[in-house]
C-alpha cells in the first residue's frame, strides 16, 4: 500500500492540530471557573470575544512542524536520533524569541534543555531527570510538539514511537516521555483501525511506565460510566488536576484530558476539540492533539461533519523559526514535507505538486481570502476549492458576484506577517515569501464569461509597507482570460526593498460577470534577480527598529537600524546571524559594504537554512578572510588567506554561492574561493562574532537561470 493512500488523511491531521490549537489558544492559562462564567462551552472560535488575531504564532505550531525538520535535514532516517532532534533546536530557535516559553532556568523545561543544549550538552541528557530532576522533566511539551512525526508513520507504530521517543527526550523524561509515546502510537495507527478501544487497548503496550498506564485505565473506566465531560472533569480534577501535580503545566492532567476528550467525543470531530477547550489546563495544546488525533482517524469528512473550523482558518499557519522564510506556510505545505517523509521511511517514490499553490487537497486554499485591503468599489466573492464544484479539478475557485466596469473582485494570500493582525503572546519571527523581481506564474481560467467580446481580465498584485509603515498596492498589467487553462508570468515591481505581505489577485470586467476565475497554480522560484535595502533608511533616530527590519530573523543580540549606514549587527558571543530570503533560494550572490569595529569575525551569510546551518564569507582578527561552513556544532573555515582591513573602513563584500563554487569578493577583487556541496539552498545575511560591524546595503542578485 502506498503512502499516498494516506495524503488525505495527513493533511487532515495537519488540520485538526492547528484547528484545536486556534480553538483552545485564546483562553489557555484560564481558570476553569473563568471559561465556564464566560463562555460555558466553546464549541467554536472565541478569538474575536477575548480581542485576539485567530491566526497565532504558537510553540504547539511551530514545535510540531519546526522540530519535525530534523527528519528531512538528516537525511529522512528511520533512526533518527534524540542528539539530532537536539541540534535541530540549536539550528532552529532563536534565544528568547522562537516556539519556547521562555520561562527561566528551573521553570520552564522547554527553556532549561535549551540552555543545556547551547552550554554544550548532547540529547536525551538535555532532557533527563537525572539533570533537571523529576517535576521539570515531567511537564507537558513532550507530547505537544510530536503530532508531525507520527503522521510520517502512518500505519507504523513501532517507527513512530521510536522518533517520538527520541525527539521528547530532548526536553523531557519519565511520564512525560511515555505519554508522547502513547500519543504517538495512537495517531500512527488511526490511519487504518478507527474503533477507539481497539486503538487504546492496542497503544498500552508502547506505554512502559505502569503508573500512566493505571491513569489511562481510570480515565477510560470514568469515560465508559459517563457522558458527562463536566462530570468527568470533576472526577478528574482532584485526582489529577493542578493541584496535584507539581510544576506549572505537568503531564498527567493535560494527558488525562487529551484521552478523556477523545474518548467522550467519539466520532465528532467539533465535540473533541470542544471538551479539550472548553476543561481549562493546557487548553491549546490538549485541543491541537485531539485535533490531529481525530483529523487522522475521521478524516476530512469528520472535520467537515460540524461547525465551519475551517473556511476562517483557510489553511494559514506560522511555523515560527530561525528559518525566516519558512515561516508564513500552510497546512498544504506542511502536509508535503510529511508525505515526503512518509514516502523516504518506506523506500517509496513520491510525487508532490511543484507549485508552491496547487491546491491539491479537498477543501484547501492555501491562506486564499477576500481581499480586506481598499481596491475602491468591491463585489462580492467567494473563495472555495474548485474541486468542491467539480471533484476531477483542483484550483482555487473565485466566485464572482456582480463583477463589472468598476467594480472588482478581490483575493489574496499571505506572504509575510499581516502587521494588523498580529498577537503578542509568542514572538513571530519571519521573512517574506515573495520579493521585487521574482517572477511570478499563474495558471489560470474562467467559467461562465460573459457574451460578446469583452473579456474577463485578471491582474496580479502585491500589498506592501512602505518605509513609513503604510500599506501600498502595486497592480500588474491585466491578463485576458479564457475557458481554457493559461500560464501567465509576472515580474513583482521593485519596493525599495519594502516587505511584501499579501499577494493577490483581481478580477475585472467590463460586462456583468457573475462567473468563476479558477487559479490552477501559482509558483514562483530561486532568489530574487535583484532585490536590495541600500543606504541609509532610517527615518527617525528614535526609531531604531523601523517595520522594515522585520522581514530579517535575527540571533544577533542587537540588529538595528544605524544612524550612518543601513544596520547595525552586534552579537556578544559566537554566531550572531541576522538573515533573509527562503530555502528557495539557490544559486545568488549577497552583497553589502561593512564597517568594523570591535570584533572577532564578521560578514556575509548564504543559503541559511536556520542560524546553525549556512555558509559565510566572513573577515576575521584584521588579518584574515575566511570561508567557512557552519553544520550544527561543527564550524569549518573551508578556504582562508591573509587579507588586512582596518576598523572603520568601508569594505564591499561580495559573497556569490553557484553550485558547489563559494567565492568572496571584496573592493571588487577576488579573494578566496572555495567549493562544497554541503548546503544547495537558503536565505542570506549577516553573521558576527564578538562585536559589531555597520552594514550599507543588503543586495541579492539571483542567477538568470533562477530568476
């Protein structure tokens, strides 16, 4: 049996964790007192009630499908191990800002491993009871952040447990370990039996620890004699609740919860996530795992069966990383990097649409809406899968209504972080998806044009913030569309180097037009041809963080906006990297004139794929040039000449990334040159060591071929 058998059912748990998580997110931390005097039962989105965005960044997000990376960045093993899991962190988090709760030393687990990770300590020590002691080892992360690996084993419970295993103990030991391996084994092997006691009688033999097992028993006996989640919670809180179990969000109650909630919900989707909200504790991580659990095992249809969780949602998720570019997705996306996964575990051959939009799932958009940006006089539309019309055709459909001279219809999609919408609960670290001159290639068609001549017209366009906050909208030229399927390619228009957050579409026409445009794909690929921030751009010198500095992610402690140049990029230790652009990014050269002062190293990055994974061209003690390699733990100076710079000297520095060629050119003359093939793709930047350097102008150049 092929692991595509299996697509649906992965894309349907992607969407049920984040549908969970978005139910539950608004009122984790709440009383239980306090949901049921407010709301009693959250059967739906409570967001707007309580002032929050829907769309959040969130650990149970990002560390669900940010940790599972560690899976395809070594090379999709079967053995996978806790060290890797643990150098993923190290790749990945950006200290104090991504996916943890960064609670403090003692406090918070999650936070505690990580310090044990950067000072220098290997995966599952990190983790272990033995280093932090029982009551922090025990806590709730471990089984929030597994839900994407156990999807990559469908069917497979003994290979699920074994990865789940290994990527808990990063953080996590004892019940806590044991209760992400129980999850783990019920969610591999509801792609196939759905009868809720089979799947708990069958998971208890991954559970080795006999104190959980009795808590699972107890719960499911109190599930069998009533109905009642109110009555079982009440069962349930002074036995396991809070009040008994150490630390700020221990395991037992939240996983006494996740069972309880599955269990009473059955075969309803809403009603599960809804018990898991609405019974306080760790409310968005309880939901997102009844939500994977139960998108597996009901699959689509079961998500579908109840309240619309999904049309507000449209896919749209933050994976909040120190991959900046990978972090505006969606559950489409997110469901490819786990089939590929799926597919490399069984020695299977897969394939997966090229397009970053094909809307290849029942149901999806891929983060498609009405546009709420002021195009002037508006029609309604209506935004659905056009396989939801006709089941033999994927594509975004744009239901027009009353569309003519005049008036437009108007979607787009996220490619950035929505500044309006955004939450302040984690830090929403990001870059752009999409930049000034890329090229941009839609497939598109229509359906019940109007009579005569006059054609229906399609132009692309992009959202923006200008260097003073304000959103501007660049339109391209109209296309004329047909009944029949045409690719279109738009070059996107220069910003300045301002971030592009929506990419959009609109339709015109002349005549009245009551009909449907259909996009069958949108893609665009490599790095920009010409994409650069120059000078000096800060406006105001009581502004050094200005909104144009946050499509970079940065692990530099201090990356501003400079009075003299463009940035300032200042990092007491090690491996401060600031950077920008995608994994899409492959061949390019990144430029930038830097000026010195105090510090070890410091220079240009290229194809980062996280901040302990990239290459950099770097001058270092005055006296160097150096190629380097950093791999995880591992740095190594690839190709190294004599070169000497002063301080405060303005140096132009050209780092050019072609295939395996890495070559630095500064002051427009060649200086070293290396070639490695370690790293094919990834954003660039900036990265110092002991210092600061001053930066005038970032510059990328992509490849013809690319671009």
């Amino acid at each position: 049996m092929t692991v595509t058998k299996y697509a649906d059912q992965i894309y349907a748990g992607v969407l049920g964790k984040i549908l969970g998580v978005y139910l539950g997110r608004p009122v984790e931390g709440w009383s239980y007192e306090k949901i049921q005097e407010t709301f009693g039962y959250i059967n739906y989105y409570v967001h707007d009630k309580v002032g929050v965005p829907l769309i959040v960044a969130d650990d149970d997000i990002s560390g669900t499908f940010g940790f599972f990376r560690a899976i395809p960045d070594y090379g999709y093993k079967r053995e996978t191990t806790a060290k890797e899991f643990g150098n993923t962190w190290l790749n990945y988090i950006i200290e104090n800002k991504t996916i943890l709760w960064w609670g403090g030393l003692g406090r918070s687990t999650e936070h505690t491993a990580f310090l044990n990770l950067k000072n220098g300590m290997d995966a599952p020590e990190s983790g272990s009871i033995e280093v932090n002691g029982k009551t922090l080892a025990e806590q709730i992360g471990a089984q929030i952040f597994i839900d994407a690996i156990a999807m990559a084993c469908p069917n497979d419970p003994d290979l699920a447990v074994k990865l789940v295993r290994n990527a808990a103990s990063v953080s996590h030991d004892g019940l806590a370990v044991e209760a992400a391996c129980h999850l783990a084994a019920l969610e591999a092997m509801a792609f196939e039996e759905k009868d809720l006691d089979t799947l708990f009688d069958r998971a208890a033999k991954y559970v080795n620890n006999q104190q959980l097992l009795d808590i699972i028993a107890d719960v499911r006996q109190i599930c069998k004699k009533e109905s009642d989640w109110r009555k079982v919670r009440a069962y349930l809180d002074p036995k396991y609740g809070y009040g008994v179990w150490p630390g700020c969000c221990h395991m037992v109650p939240n996983h006494a919860m996740v069972v309880a909630s599955i269990l009473l919900g059955g075969d309803d989707f809403q009603k599960s996530i809804s018990i898991a909200s609405s019974a306080a504790w760790d409310t968005d991580c309880n939901a997102g795992n009844v939500g994977a659990f139960n998108g597996i095992r009901l699959g689509l249809e079961g998500i579908n069966a109840g309240a619309d969780f999904r049309g507000p949602v449209a896919d749209l998720m933050y994976v909040v990383t120190s991959d900046g570019g990978s972090v505006v997705t969606d559950a489409v996306r997110e469901t490819r990097e786990i089939l590929k996964a799926a597919a490399a575990f069984r020695d299977e051959r897969i394939e997966l649409p090229s397009s970053r939009y094909a809307f290849e799932y029942p149901g999806s958009v891929q983060g498609f809406a009405k546009c709420e940006y002021d195009h002037g006089n508006m029609a309604s539309v209506c935004v659905s899968n056009q396989n939801e019309t006709d089941p033999q055709e994927n594509g975004l459909r744009i239901g027009c209504t009353h569309v003519a001279d005049g008036v437009t219809a108007n979607v787009s999609t996220q490619t950035f972080i929505d500044f309006t919408k955004l939450a302040a609960n984690f830090s929403t670290v990001a870059s752009p998806t999409l930049y000034s001159s890329q090229k941009v290639h839609m497939v598109l068609r229509a359906e019940n044009l109007p009579s005569g001549e006059e054609s229906v017209q399609v132009r692309p366009y992009i959202l923006y913030y200008d260097i003073d906050n304000k959103i501007q909208a660049e339109y391209g030229e109209a296309w004329n569309v047909t009944e029949d399927a045409k690719e279109f390619v738009w070059t996107v228009p220069d910003t300045e180097g301002m971030s592009i957050f929506k990419l959009g579409c609109q339709v015109m026409s002349r005549k009245r037009f009551d009909g449907a445009v259909i996009i069958r794909s949108i893609d665009w690929k490599g790095a920009p041809s010409d994409f650069g921030q120059r000078g000096m751009l800060m406006n105001s010198i009581w502004n050094t963080n200005p909104l144009w500095l946050a499509g970079f992610a940065s692990s530099a402690v201090q990356f501003a906006a400079d009075f003299n140049q463009t940035y300032c990029v200042s990092n007491v230790e090690d491996n401060g990297v600031v950077t920008i652009g995608s994994r899409e990014w492959k061949d390019y050269s990144v430029e930038s004139t830097i000026y010195y002062s105090l510090h070890r190293e410091g220079g240009l990055v290229a194809r980062s794929v996280g901040h302990k994974r990239y290459y950099a061209a770097v001058l270092s003690g005055y006296g160097r040039a150096q190629i380097i390699r950093v791999n995880d733990r591992e740095k190594t100076v690839l190709a190294e000449v004599p070169y000497t710079y002063c301080e405060d000297t303005g140096y132009r520095l050209v780092f050019t990334v072609k295939g395996k060629e890495l070559i630095l050119e500064v002051n427009g003359e060649e200086i070293v040159r290396a070639e490695d093939s370690t790293f094919t793709e990834g954003g660039a930047g900036f990265v110092v060591s002991g210092g600061t350097m001053t930066c005038d102008s970032l510059i990328i150049h992509g490849t013809e071929a690319e671009a």
